[in-house]
RNA sequence: GUGGUUGUAGCUCAGUUGGUUAGAGCACUGGUUUGUGGUGCCGGGUGUCGUGGGUUCGAGUCCCAUCUUCCACCCCA
C-alpha cells in the first residue's frame, strides 16, 4: 500500500475518453476491411517460441518478451544456468550473465522457454493458415485487431504493448491483391484524415532492389544493403555509401548502388517533360526511368513491371498520395514482393506491409504467397491527437441522469429510468440522495445533457422537470415527451 | 542493447550558492444557497520531495546505484 502502484515500462491505461478515441480509429479501420471482403479471426497472445523465431531476422529475436518456465522445468532452467556459468568461471575468471556469450544463453533459454508473446500478426497468421490450411477457402482474406509486445525502449510512437490491425491476403499471388490493399489504405487515411493531414503512401518492390545488388553482384549482402540503402532520408547519399562501404562492399559498388536507387532530381526532371502529368503518371514515368537504368536483369525488370501493373490499376481507380519510392527497404526478412509503407511528417510509419512469398514454408506449406498490411492504431491515435483531428463523440455516454430525492422519489423514478433504457437513452440515476449541488456536479463533469428532477410536485402532476444542462433551460415534459426529444 | 533526459500534493508545475515548519494553480471538500451544475466569494485537508545508499552540523537541492518518463541511435506499427 505505501508504494504506489504503477505499469510496466511502455505500456499504457486508457481512460474512457481515450477509449472512445481508440474504438473510432479500430471501428473505421474493421468497417473498411469488411467493405473489402476480409473476415476477422483472433490469435492467442502467447504463441510458441519457436513458431516466432527465426522469422522477422536475428534482430527480432531479441525483441521477444519470453515467458519463464514453471516449477519444476523453472528449477532445471536456472541450474543450467548456473552449472554452466560456474563451469565457464573455471576456465576464464570474470564470467558473469553480463557478459555472458549471448550464444550459449540463447541456446539454454531455447531449450526450457516454450512461450512468447506475440511479436507481430503475420507471423501468427501463417501459423494459423498451415494449422487450418482444409478449412480455410483460398484466397484466404483474413482481418485481425489484437495488441503485441516488443521488448524495445520505448520512445516517441513507440511502445512495448501495442495494436495492430492487419489485413491480409493469402493464397493468390495476384497483384490485384495489392491494388485492393493501397486502396484500403487510402480508404482508411482519407476518412480519419478528412483532407486535413497530409500523407504518404511510399510502394517500393523487393525485386527491385535485389536487380539493383545483383548488378553489383553483391547479393549475399542484400539483407544488410538493403538496411542502409532505406536509411538515405535520414543519413543522405554519402551515408548510404559509407555504409554499404563499411559492410566490406569496394566504394565503386556501392556509389553504383546508390546513383541506381538514389535517382536524384529524376522526378522534377519528369514533371518538367511531363507538366500536365498527374501524380501516378509522374510515379510512372520514374519507376520507367529507373527500367532503363537497371538494364536487363531479370529480378529488376520483373520488381518495375510488377509495380507498372500496380500504379496502372490505382491510376485508374483515382488513389491519391502514392508515391514509388526506390529507397524504400523495410528491415522485416520475410519480404520477397511488393513493400508499402505509409508516413505522416515528424511520425515514424503508421503502416506498413509487403508481400512474402514463402511465410508459410517454415511450417510445412510451401508455394504460397501471401500480401498484407498493417495499421499501427497507437501511432495513429498519437497522429490524430497532435493534429486535433477527432471528431465530436455525442451519444457516446450517459444523456439522461434521474437525480435522486430520496426514497419515494427514487422508487417512482425507477420505472421511468427502465423506460428510458428499453427506448435506447443511455441514462442512470445518482444511487443515493446526496446534497443536490453534488448530483448536479456529477451531471457536469460527466457532460450528461440532461438532468431530471422529480419531487413531490412532479410525482403528483406526472410532468417531470427537465433541465437542459448546456443551455440551462428547463421545461416540464411526460416521459414519453421526453423520449420524442432524445429520439426525435 | 548504446547515448542523453526526467521524477516534488490526485493532476500541471515553482522551490535561490545546501539552511527554520516544502509552495501555487487545477481538482476534491465545507459554507454562502434545506429543489438547481458549469462563471462569484469565504474556509479546509493533501506530500516517506521516485527508491536505496553516501557526503554534511544540516540534503528536495551535492555524489553513487537503481527504477521510471521522454528523446536520439539500432530496429520498427
């Protein structure tokens, strides 16, 4: 009792204000997602271990929040531990779990944790479709809304507890699956955006970028090239450079790497040949201009006509704020395909998603292809909180409070307060006969609209004292007058 | 995981080069008003100064550790 109770570290309580709030951004997002033909499933939030790791790359692994063993396989855990630190202490002085070869614990947790939590949707997802793979129809259009943990520091939009809503599609390698997917994006933006906020849609193609470190024959480099070539907004060519340089890449290479995705001044150079073009045709006549460059390999070619097909479809559907961005990475491993990502200025992404080829292999299904993107509901919420975009939530809470006189008035008035609620108003009645400036507060604070009075006088002539709480006005009505005036 | 930053009343924050009994606003509560709130006036309570050590005659203030907050890096929604 003395120490005052708190949270972990990165996680959150949401007040009933901030919960309207939320509801808003999930029930416009599922709303959209229905609209597109995707049905919801739920996932457990612990899964086990070795159903996440080794998917999101080695860096992900880290990120995992393990759940300890118990009893008995808890016991045996810890004395490994310690037989193996001690046997370790024998040979060299000094060992202890700081320093401990990561390796060596790694491979003793792996051996007695069976569970984490969570670490993203997808991952779950092809779990889940392997596991139900003579249940499901294909193509597969799964929606899903449930919060994951990641142990990173938390910072500005990020935390170690949050909600992803995740969309995909599984069992078509269609790129109209895409077409669907940026679509729900700009469904999704458009609406808790209202025009007000500008974003960006940023569509790059893994395939690209694997043409690009072919051409320098450098691709058992790739995941980590890849890494630095999407820093270039935050670090600059040069950086890009030195970076590639420092992973043991000849400098030749890696300015050939960075000319080729870097493409400075193409897109004005375009807009100048094409003045009247509009948005997707700019995009197209960059992602044209990057073919020409990239020359004949395979990969490259095949990574421009896939994105070509796709901006050719959204052009004529009339999306806005696409971009084709050829630094565009992402560092999630599991991508082979298309890669979307969505920014707002001064935010980190608020969605993100791509398409992977072969998810679901590592459990036993192969040669299915899946695409899907996910909406990170918290970093939205922060968005549309720092840029005052939340409409007004009216009706949401109590409309109706009975103020309560005492006993008598209290056993007339419950009928009423049924009534009330049969007829769909929310409302209550203050549950004891408390000083009147009290109940009236409680009306207040709560911005409950109205407020109805009853004593003697009321009970007699069955006219109930309504008091509008924002105007201050008050009028006798039946409770069947009130329910017209909240009704009607 | 690396670097920096923050912590004082329920909330937002003052608090001097270390020095008596740690302050303000909001909120809460009592009265003004025994059936009328949100704007008035008068009164009231509120603290292990994040936690644990240390320096000092004396620590909210200085030092160390630890936790937490926020920010950057890494990476990501």
């Amino acid at each position: 009792m003395s120490n005052k109770p708190s949270i972990p570290k990165g996680t959150r309580d949401f007040s009933p204000t901030e919960m309207v709030r939320r509801n808003y951004i999930f029930d416009t997002i599922k709303k959209v997602y229905k609209r597109y033909g995707f049905q919801q499933i739920e996932t457990p939030a612990m899964e086990n271990l070795d159903t996440l790791v080794g998917t999101g790359g080695e860096e992900s692994d880290t990120l995992i929040f393990k759940v300890l063993p118990r009893g008995e396989t808890l016991n045996k855990f810890i004395n490994e531990i310690n037989s193996t630190l001690q046997s370790a202490n024998k040979i060299g002085d000094e060992i202890t779990l700081d320093n401990f070869n990561p390796l060596i614990t790694n491979h003793i947790v792996k051996k007695y944790v069976e569970q984490a939590l969570r670490y993203d949707l997808t991952v779950p997802f092809a779990r889940y479709v392997v596991q139900n793979q003579n249940d499901i129809t294909f193509p597969f259009r799964r929606f899903q809304i449930q919060p994951v943990w990641r142990a990173d520091r938390p910072q500005k939009g990020r935390y170690r507890e949050f909600y992803q809503c995740d969309a995909d599609i599984i069992g078509s390698d269609s790129l109209l699956n895409e077409v669907d997917l940026i679509k729900i994006i700009d469904d999704v933006f458009s609406e808790l955006f209202q025009g007000k906020l500008n974003y960006t849609v940023s569509i790059n193609n893994r395939k690209i970028l694997q043409g690009i470190v072919e051409s320098v024959g450098e691709q058992d480099k790739f995941e980590q090239i890849v890494v630095a070539i999407d820093k270039l907004d935050k670090i600059g060519k040069e950086g890009v450079i030195k970076e590639i340089c420092q992973l043991g890449v000849s400098t030749e290479k890696a300015k050939k790497i960075a000319t080729l995705t870097v493409v400075p001044g193409v897109r004005s150079s375009i807009k100048e040949e094409l003045p009247n073009a509009n948005n997707i045709e700019l995009e197209l006549g960059l992602l044209e201009a990057l073919g020409e460059h990239i020359g004949s390999n395979p990969n490259g070619q095949k990574g421009i006509k896939e994105l070509e097909f796709i901006f050719e479809k959204l052009k004529a559907l009339g999306a806005k704020n696409i971009k084709f961005d050829p630094t565009l990475a992402r560092g999630l491993g599991y991508y082979t395909g298309t890669i979307i990502e969505v920014k707002v200025d001064n935010f980190p992404s608020i969605c993100g998603g791509g398409r992977y080829d072969d998810l679901t292999g590592k459990f036993g299904l192969k040669d299915v292809s899946g695409v899907g993107i996910s909406f990170g509901a918290d970093r939205i919420y922060d968005v549309l909180l720092d840029n005052d975009l939340y409409p007004e939530f009216k009706g949401d809470s109590t409309q109706v409070l009975f103020i309560n006189f005492g006993e008598k008035e209290q056993d007339y008035c419950l009928p009423l307060l049924f009534q009330l609620r049969e007829a769909g108003i929310n409302s209550e009645i203050y549950p004891e006969a408390a000083k009147m400036k009290k109940q009236m507060t409680f009306a207040n604070n709560k911005n409950i609209k109205y407020v109805v009075l009853v004593g003697s006088d009321e009970m007699q002539s069955g006219k109930l004292t309504v008091k509008n709480m924002e105007s201050g006005e008050q009028e006798s009505l039946t409770i069947d007058e009130l329910i017209v005036l909240l009704k009607g």
